[in-house]
C-alpha cells in the first residue's frame, strides 16, 4: 500500500497569448503548489480492475474521475497485472482554479509508478500526465515553475520563497471552458510582466514578486461574480500584502507576512458561502 498526496497549485501570473489551430490557449503562466492537499492511498488487488472510494458526496467515483483515469492510463501503458483500489481523501475545492482534479491524477501516477516499482522518471510521468489534462504535469512536478504551451511545457524556477497563502473559494463554480470564453469575449488590458515576476523569484525577492502578481482571466470573471473583487479587497484590508484570482477562478488568494497574519485574514473572508483555507507555498517535489 502505498499513500500519496495531491496538492494545490495557485497561478502566480496566468498570460493567455494566443489561440491555437486546435482551439487550445497559448499560455504563459508561473505556478506555485501550496501545501493544501488531496491525500491517496493505493493498494494492489489480485481482481482486475479499478476501485474508486471518496470520502465526499460531491466528487463522483466513476470512470471520469481523473484519479481512475490515471490508474487505467498506467494499467494500459504497463500492462499491470491485476487491479488496483485507490481512496481519495479531498480537501481541494473542486472547480476552483487550484488544479485539485490535476493533482489526484498526479498522485495516481506516482503512486502507481511506486507500487509496481516502474521507474517511469519525471518526463515520461509528465508525458502521460499531459495527455489527460494540461495541469498535470505541474502538478507532478511541484514547486515554482514557468509553464507554457498548453500548460504543460515546464521550466522550473527557484522555489518562491515559503510565504502563508490564505485560499478563499467563494460557492460558485466557474468553469475552466466558460472562463476562457469570457476571456476571449472580453479580452484583458493588462497583462502579466513574466519576466519581471521571474527575475524577482530568482533574487528571492517576494514582495517585488507579489507586486507582479497578474491574471488575464480575473477581469472577465470578476464582472460575472463580484465576490472575487469583494475577497481581494477584504484580504488586503485585513493585512495581505497581495491576492490575487487563481487559475480560472474563482477561488482568491492572498499573501501573509507571519501565521498571525494570515489567520487574520481568513478570518475577514469566513463568510458563510465561502471556503477558508490557511496554506504555505511549498518548494519542488523532486530535488
Ligand atoms: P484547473 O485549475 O486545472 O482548471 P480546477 O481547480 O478549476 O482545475 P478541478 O477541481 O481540477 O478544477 O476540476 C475540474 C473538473 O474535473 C470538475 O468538473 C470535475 O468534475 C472533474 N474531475 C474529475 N476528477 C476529479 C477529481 N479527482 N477531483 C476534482 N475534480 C475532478
């Protein structure tokens, strides 16, 4: 048996720069993981076959499950004899901008390449992981890292400096498709400086890269739902030195100096339809 975490991941910047012949966005985005997680466990079973138990009611356990999809994705591509039963605990919010399906699906891949003891390696992990989700290869990897492409081109950087990271998900679900397409109906003014928000995390300078903080899709997204504008400006007034839109929304994050601080802040955003988590920024998986 074997246990695995899956974590979050919040966008640093997030560029969109074009869209592709295959209707895909051209990003340019610096990720961050943050220690809020998914915890796996994995276990082999002589009976063929897939077994997914969640310990939420909202997260369905079928075959769309991107932790199933994973294991029959190892299963194929190593020709695994007999099955295995994953249980996935889940903490991440779900379409939320955190990449928490990503993460599950990282998890069962790691976990799979250990319990059968494959010795994938990084690259080839990442290059099954791509095929399920542009995420994931991030999420395999961890830490700080400029991605392009679709999502999937990495390039790591120095770990951001471990900074408390107050996550806000307001209860209402944007998803990733509708956030694109209001992006792409309304597209944004400002765009993230990337090689700024680099240069300031290669000097471990984290103030100055907190003022690089940039996500296209945040304008589009905070006209439908006013609340992420309401959580990035009672975070700051509650201390934060910066907040920003994750990924495609709309969960909110913001930036804490001590654990004091960030503790203040959760508790300005603790409204009754918004998730609160206290989290820290965590360096690369594989050193
Ligand atoms: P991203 O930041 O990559 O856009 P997200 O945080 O917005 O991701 P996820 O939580 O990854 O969104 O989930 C997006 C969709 O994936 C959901 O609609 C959900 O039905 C599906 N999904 C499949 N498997 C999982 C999983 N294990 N956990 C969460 N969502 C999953």
């Amino acid at each position: 048996m074997i246990t695995i975490e899956g974590r979050a991941k919040i966008n640093l910047t997030l560029d969109i720069l074009r869209t592709r012949e295959d209707g895909f966005h051209e990003v340019a985005m610096v990720m961050q993981a943050v220690g809020l997680a998914d915890t796996l466990t994995l276990e082999k079973r002589e009976a063929p076959g897939i077994g997914l138990v969640i310990d939420v009611p909202w997260l369905r356990a079928n075959e769309k499950n991107l932790a199933y999809r994973a294991a029959k994705l190892m299963q194929e591509e190593y020709h695994l004899p007999g099955g295995v039963a994953i249980h996935l605990t889940k903490r991440i919010p779900m379409a939320a901008g955190l990449a928490g399906g990503s993460a599950d699906a990282a998890a069962v891949l790691r976990g799979m390449d250990a319990l059968y003891e494959l010795g994938a390696g990084d690259e080839k992990l990442c290059e099954l992981g791509a095929r399920l989700g542009s995420d994931i290869p991030f999420t395999l990897m961890g830490g700080t890292m400029l991605a392009t492409g679709r999502g999937e081109v990495l390039r790591r950087l120095p770990d951001f400096p471990e900074t408390y990271v107050v996550l806000a998900k307001p209860h209402v679900s944007v998803s990733t498709a509708w956030a694109y397409g209001a992006y792409d109906a309304h597209p944004a003014e400002r765009h993230p400086d990337n090689d700024a928000m680099i240069r300031a995390i290669e000097a471990g300078a984290r103030r100055k890269a907190a003022s690089f903080l940039c996500n296209v899709l945040e304008s589009a997204t905070i006209k439908r739902y006013e609340v992420i504008s309401k959580l990035k400006e009672m975070m700051k007034e509650a201390g934060a030195f910066a907040s920003l839109m994750s990924g495609s929304g709309p969960t909110v994050f913001g930036f804490a100096e001590t654990r004091e601080q960030a503790e203040k802040v959760a508790e300005a955003v603790r409204l009754p339809d918004v998730d609160v988590f206290v989290t820290k920024t965590v360096g690369c998986n594989t050193k």
